[in-house]
C-alpha cells in the first residue's frame, strides 16, 4: 500500500496516489451519495470536469480528489459510460488543484470558479496519454508534467537538457507568480524530493517569490498560510546551518541590489553605478512585447522628458526573448534600455511579482517606493526629484 502523499507535495510519476480501498474511502464515498440525495444546486454555479476515457467500459471506477487540510481528499467517485464520465460541484471560491484518479495513476489540474475542464485519456496510459482542455491554466499544467514526466522516464534528472528546461520554467513563472500553476510547480515533488529545493539557492529565491506574492495579492487564499508556513519552516532550517544568511525575498530592502546588463547598444549597464550619481531612478520591470507596452512607454517618456533636466534617469529592463523584436521595439527610446535573457535572477532579487513593476530609487540609492497604480507614476516621482 502506498503512502497518502501530502496535498502540496505534488507528486510526479514516481509517487502515485494510495487507491486500496479502506474503511475512510468507503465512508468518503458513502458521504459523497448522501449529499447527492439530499440537495440539488443550479448547475450555472457549479464546475464540471468531463471527458472520455478510451478503453474502459461501463465499470471503470474514476476517483476526483482535491486537497484540504494538507491531504487529498475525496470529491466524488463516478462509473465511465461506455468509456464516458461527467463530474459536476459547486463553484470554489479560490483556485486549487484536483486530481483524477484511476488505480495508481492519477491527471493533475487546476480549478478556478466555475471552470469547464474536459479530459481525454485511455485506460492503459492513463496519466501519460493525456489530453486537457477548457482553461489555460489546465493546458499549461498539463504541458509542464508531461515535459517533467519525460525527463523522469529517461532518467535525465542530472542532464544539461533538463537544467535548461527548470531554468525556462522559472523564467515562466516570474510572469504570474500568483498563479495557481506556480503554486503546484514549487511544490512539484519527484518521488520523495522537491522539483525547486529549499536547500539552492537559486530554487529557494524561486519559493520565496511565489510565497511573497501570494501573501500580496491572495492573502486570504487558503493556499497563503501553507506557503508561508513552508517557507518559514525552511528559512529556519537555512538560517541554523548558516548564521549569516539572510532572507533577501521576504525581508524589505532599501539600499538597491546589484545586476548588470546588457543595453540596446551592447554596453554593459551596473544597476547600482546608474544609482550612484546622485539622480533619482525608476527600475522598470517589463515585456516589450506586452499589449500594454506601448502605453507605458509613452507614459514613462513624458515624464523622462519632464524631470530630465532635473535629475530623473530610466533603467529598463525587459524579459522578452527575441533579442530582434526587442531591439526594434526600443530602438527609439532615449533611457536606458536593457534585456535580461536569465529573467529569473534578476526578478528574485526584486520580487517581481507581475509584470510590469515599476520602483523608485531617491538620490542617495535607496529604494523609496514601488508604484503600483501606473497613473500615478509622476505624483509619485514628485516626491523625490
């Protein structure tokens, strides 16, 4: 009998979910039907999770698990129909992630409000030959466990192939750290070892992003507490082995942190050198190729052309990945312009939560504000120039 695994240690092939059957599944099933029978709720509130399962005849028993509590828990059970099967609950008032299970194999996705997911599958594959649709969250989660699957099976854990692949999938993840799927991913557990561990440093910073934006921007999401309670737990660890360390994502900083790039005309730009003369600088965190884009660099070029004269500079750094695109795009911007092509590094050491960020640093090289309503940049920007 497997183990039942923690429900935010989310398992990859090599960890499945316990499917013996025991007093507490029966009388999780048991619970299930007497809910059935005893209400009705209008099916425009609900979610619904259906699909085809190739193979399977009309006794194939599907289990839909998500998690409470630190475990997986039993949602409903369902019989396929000639291969068919509809699950139906009432809407969630915060993203999580479920499961469909059958055996010892089991299809991870996430569900959001009143989300209509449809998966197809066969009965040998099950969680290999897979299919999601109805919601992008649910195919990117999907595309990440077979891209890690894959690895898995190969053996290829150690591999220059898959250090890039963890690499791309940070720089992913900086551009919605609050999402439900970076929330799984940190928490994304190969057999019995953590996909991002606590223990590196660069994986670490990872968890400590995805943790700080959601006690920002999902505070009372249930998912917070375990994230923070995590974090802690493994920051006190770090900090016992190193007395020294510091907690560089979650403690706030005032004095900048240094990183250099390279600028539009191939000079190498230190951040902190720019912040050393005495102006005051915005750091503008952004996606050259974002619809938004045009918009803001229209707003940050009013104002550069406004307070110039009187000791403003801009440094930009955008995260797009086609370095042609991103050169014409820029080419006519008169503030520094940069590309970071390692956009997790740099987006730790400033806790870029979203794209785009904006934070202002006053004349003696602190960090003094992040500017969260963008129309509001100048009224800002009037306090310290």
């Amino acid at each position: 009998m497997k183990k039942l695994i923690l429900l935010d240690k989310f398992g990859c092939t090599s960890e499945s979910p316990m499917q013996a059957w025991t007093f507490s599944r029966f009388a999780q099933i048991l619970t299930v039907v007497m809910l059935t029978l005893m209400c009705s709720c209008n099916d425009s509130n609900k979610f619904k999770v259906s699909g085809i399962v190739d193979g399977a005849g009309d006794s194939t028993v599907l289990y839909l698990e998500t998690s409470y509590n630190g475990m997986w828990h039993l949602v409903d059970s369902a019989k396929t129909d000639d291969g068919k099967f509809s699950f139906k609950e009432d809407a969630i008032d915060y993203p999580n992630i479920y499961r469909l299970v059958h055996d010892a194999d089991a299809i991870y996705f996430p569900i959001d409000s009143i989300d209509q997911i449809e998966i197809k599958t066969d009965l040998k594959h099950f969680a290999e030959n897979y299919t999601i649709g109805g919601s992008k969250n649910a195919e990117t989660m999907m595309k990440f466990d077979k891209e890690l699957a894959a690895f898995v099976k190969k053996g290829d854990l150690n591999s220059d192939a898959f250090k890039k692949w963890k690499h791309e999938t940070s720089r992913q993840l900086v551009n919605d750290l609050k999402s439900i799927v970076s929330y799984y991913i940190v928490n994304k557990y190969i057999g019995d070892q953590p996909l991002f561990n606590p223990e590196d440093n660069s994986d670490f910073k990872i968890i400590g992003a995805v943790t700080n934006a959601f006690s920002t921007y999902r505070p009372n999401d249930p998912r917070t507490q375990y994230l923070v309670e995590t974090y802690k737990d493994k920051l006190r660890i770090r900090r016992a082995a190193n007395n020294n360390m510091r907690d560089t994502v979650m403690a706030t900083e005032t004095g900048v942190l240094d990183f250099s790039l390279m600028d539009k005309a191939g000079k190498m730009r230190s951040f902190k050198e720019v912040c050393s003369h005495g102006k005051v600088v915005i750091l503008n965190f952004t996606l050259q190729s974002g619809s938004f884009s045009p918009s803001l660099n229209k707003l940050l070029n009013d104002v550069y052309s406004k307070y110039q004269s009187k000791g403003l500079e801009i440094y930009q750094v955008s995260f797009d990945d086609d370095e042609a695109s991103w050169l014409q795009a820029v080419a006519r911007l008169p503030w520094i312009v940069t590309r970071d092509t390692n956009g997790a590094t740099t987006a730790m050491r400033y806790n870029v939560t979203e794209i785009p960020m904006i934070y202002i640093i006053n004349r003696s090289g602190d960090i003094v504000g992040r500017v969260e309503n963008i129309d509001l940049l100048e009224d800002t920007l009037k306090r310290y120039i």
